[in-house]
C-alpha cells in the first residue's frame, strides 16, 4: 500500500517520525513536505496530500499540523476526499470502520510522538466495515456531489 504524509513546521518531527515508522512497516511513502522547521501555510501541504489520493497515486494519507483540525478542514475541502482528526484508538477506527476516511490528521501539540504512531497503526490496521455505514457514506458523496 502506498501512504502519502504531509505536515506543518508544528509536526515536522512526528511526521519524521511516522515516516520512519511507515518504512519499517514496509509500506511504501510519498512525502509531501514540509521538510524543515521554517514557517509553512498547512493548506497547501493538505491540498498536495490529498491530489496524491484522488489521482490514484497513494490509497491513503497522514496529515499532521499542531492540532490535526486545520489540515482535516483543509483535506475534506478537497472532492473525494474524507479526513477525520484521530487523537484516540476509538475515533482513529470509526475513522475507517464507519466513515471509510483515508486520511488521518493528528496533531503534534495534542498528542505525543508515541502515541501518533500507535494511533496510525491501528489506523492502517481498520478497514471499512460496511454494513449500515454504507448508506451513510454513500451520502456523504452524494452531498459532496451538490457542491461541485
């Protein structure tokens, strides 16, 4: 599976980190950036993570910014694309399980390193579970598709 990553100067090291971490998992990793600690507008390191995923060249992504809830408004401003913020086990699988979310956004100030990397295991671990879930996600693409 190829997972693109992305940060702000925020989280430049958890996303280093995550980094690592996605290389011993053998998963194959696009990094978007940032790639230092100078001053960064998040927005566009969210709109570049995001266009990986919606042109087929990654299934799914990591975002992290100081909190994860600027880069997770920023990535469902993008068509096709469901983020939800994950700072604990429980929301990081309804995450994939009922909203089928492909990218994850944490935030470095909120969350320890340690636990990003637990939270985005458990993540990759999460499949969309289905069921009565569907019916809700479908819907969601449908509202999506009013606002085209």
């Amino acid at each position: 599976m190829k997972i693109v990553i992305g940060c702000d100067e925020a989280a430049f090291d958890m996303k280093e980190a995550v980094h690592q971490r996605l290389k011993e998992l053998q998963y194959d990793v696009i990094d978007v950036g940032v790639y230092d600690k100078n001053p960064s507008l998040y927005p566009d390191t969210a709109e570049k993570l995001c266009k990986e995923i919606v042109e087929g060249r990654a299934e799914k992504g990591i975002l992290m910014c100081g909190t994860g809830i600027g880069m997770a408004i920023t990535a469902n401003k993008i068509p096709g694309i469901r983020a939800a913020v994950g700072h604990d086990v429980f929301s990081v699988e309804r995450s994939r399980k009922s909203n089928d979310c492909q990218v994850l956004c944490m935030g470095s100030r909120v969350i320890a390193i340690q636990s990003a990397l637990m939270l985005m295991e458990r993540w990759l671990q999460c499949e969309f579970a289905g069921g009565a879930s569907k019916a809700k996600v479908d819907r969601i693409r449908e509202i999506e598709c009013q606002y085209r």
